[in-house]
C-alpha cells in the first residue's frame, strides 16, 4: 500500500500534534506567519521537524500548492479561502470549530457564546463555499452558561483533536452533505462586538464578557471620558450587598475594589471584574458608567473614525 501524502496548514497545533503521533507522511507543515503555532514550534513546545514553511500570504501558499505534490491537504486554522477547483487533484480537509452548519465563518467559538449555541468541531470536505463542504466527522459540545471563551477553545481543540482521528479512521470519506437551516448563523468578529454600551440587556453584556475575556481581547466601555477594559461579568444576589447597592442610582458604581466594580442596572447587581483603564485605575465609587442624560457612547465614535 502506497503511503499518502500530508499537507498540513494552519496557526495551531493539536491537530498537527495528532498527525505527528500518527506518524503520517508529512510532506511539508504550513504554518501561518504570526501563528500560535509559530510560537509553538519557536518556543519549543513542539520539536524542530523538517519541512517546515512559514507561510505569509495567500499567494506564498497557493504557490506552493501548485509546485509541490501531495495526497491529502489538512486545513486547520488557515485564514485563507482556497480555491481547490483550481489547486492540483487531491483531497483537502477542514477542521473548523464549530458544529456545522451552524456558526460558519471566521470566529465560531466567539459566535457561540454570543448568541447561546452549542459549539463543537466538524472536519469536512473543502468545496467552493465557505464552510460548506459534505461532513466526514463531528463532535458536538453543549452550550452552557459557565462557559467562557478561554475555556471553550480548550475544549475547541480537543473536539478538533477527536473528529480528525475520526476522519483518518474514516480515511477521510463524507458521511453525509450539510443541510443548511434558515436557523444557522455565520460569525465573523466585528471590531463593535466587543463594546459595551450599557444599553443592551444584562444578559446581552454577560455574553459578550464571556466571549471576549482572553487576554488579548477583552469587551471595552467608556465612563468619565476614560475608556476601560473588562474580563469577567456576574450577577450578584447577596442580600446585604444588594442593600448596600439600592442606595445608589443605576448606573453608578456602589463598589470598586481590586479592578472590580459593582453597580445595580435593570433591577439587577452587576459585577465587572478585572476592570482596567489604560493607566491601571478602574471606575471609582460615585462614578456614573450611564445614566438617563445620554446613553451615546464615544468609543463607538472613535471606531467608526479610525
């Protein structure tokens, strides 16, 4: 039996981890510039291995599609839409983060916090859609509200982990095409999903903490001028807390302590954690985060401007 050859693209490393331990036959390892999996390879998270190419940019890839030779191409993480009716005969695979159909695009995993869906990982034939392709393997994890967004793509990547060796045990053959429902999203990030404006509902903003509470992101508010960054969002229902809070308008902050602030909004207690300005301060106690004067906010301004 003739050994397939592998092409494995992307910017993170446990599928990659799964085709080394499956000592597959890896013609070239495709990693995308300013990867995760770059830092991987550079820190020494992953050993020094051959056939290693950075890969820039879209045309540096298809490039080196069309002059090399291989059976089998593994997409996982790559940012580039490939156009495989024009790429050279072979099977090319996708491993995407999300239970497919739904949450098709660029930032699944965020989507599903968003919006209350359950995530999970597919590996699917690549087609000339987006996302679109007949499913050869999949895994699905539930949604639940105590999850957040640095938990979930730990999970992400072990489902993705599980569906490819799935798909290897299925030598990459669908089992079934995707039937799209008018009830599927797709989730590409926006610049504004990160923003709090106070005018959503308490839920609405305990979402979006969760959906963007890893380091490099965080969800942003403007209050006294000043703009703030935030990593964790709860309710609060201790009852001499809540004493404490009524005394208070909505809108303005009834605690601040250690980068956490505590106001009362819609009835409700809410608690902003890890609370950050640019020079390290948080909102402090009297401070009016929104109130019934204006309820427009300026860091909306400043991202329509940029």
């Amino acid at each position: 039996m003739i050994e397939k050859r592998f092409i494995f693209v992307g910017n993170r490393r446990f599928v990659l981890e799964e085709m080394l331990a499956a000592r597959l036959g890896l013609v070239a390892i495709l990693i995308i510039d300013h990867s995760h999996l770059q830092r991987d390879f550079h820190s020494g998270i992953l050993p020094p291995l051959p056939n290693i190419y950075t890969i820039s940019n879209k045309a540096d890839l298809l490039n080196f599609l069309n002059h090399n030779q291989f059976d089998i191409l593994v997409s996982n993480g790559c940012p580039y839409i490939l156009p495989v009716e024009h790429l050279p005969h072979a099977q090319y695979v996708n491993i995407h983060p999300s239970f497919l159909p739904d949450l098709r695009g660029s930032d699944p995993t965020i989507g599903s916090l968003l919006f209350k869906r359950d995530s999970g990982a597919t590996c699917h034939v690549m087609d000339k859609g987006i996302d679109t392709g007949p499913i050869i393997s999949q895994v699905r994890i539930p949604f639940t509200d105590d999850l957040d967004v640095i938990t979930l793509y730990q999970l992400s990547f072990i489902a993705e982990k599980r569906v490819f060796k799935e798909a290897l045990e299925r030598d990459f053959i669908p089992k079934c095409s995707q039937k799209k429902t008018h009830a599927d999203l797709y989730y590409s990030r926006k610049p504004e999903d990160r923003i709090i404006t106070f005018q959503e509902s308490n839920e609405e903003i305990l979402c979006k903490v969760r959906a963007f509470n890893n380091r490099s992101q965080g969800c942003e508010f403007i209050a006294k001028g000043n703009s703030y960054r935030v990593y964790g969002a709860t309710r609060m229902i201790n009852p001499f807390l809540m004493e404490r809070v009524c005394e208070f308008d909505e809108g303005v902050v009834a605690l601040s302590y250690e980068n956490n602030i505590i106001f009362k909004k819609d009835r409700e207690i809410l608690r902003l954690q890890s609370v950050f300005a640019t020079d390290g301060s948080a909102p402090e106690v009297g401070d009016r985060l929104f109130g019934t004067a204006t309820l427009s906010n300026p860091f909306l301004k400043k991202i329509a401007l940029s």
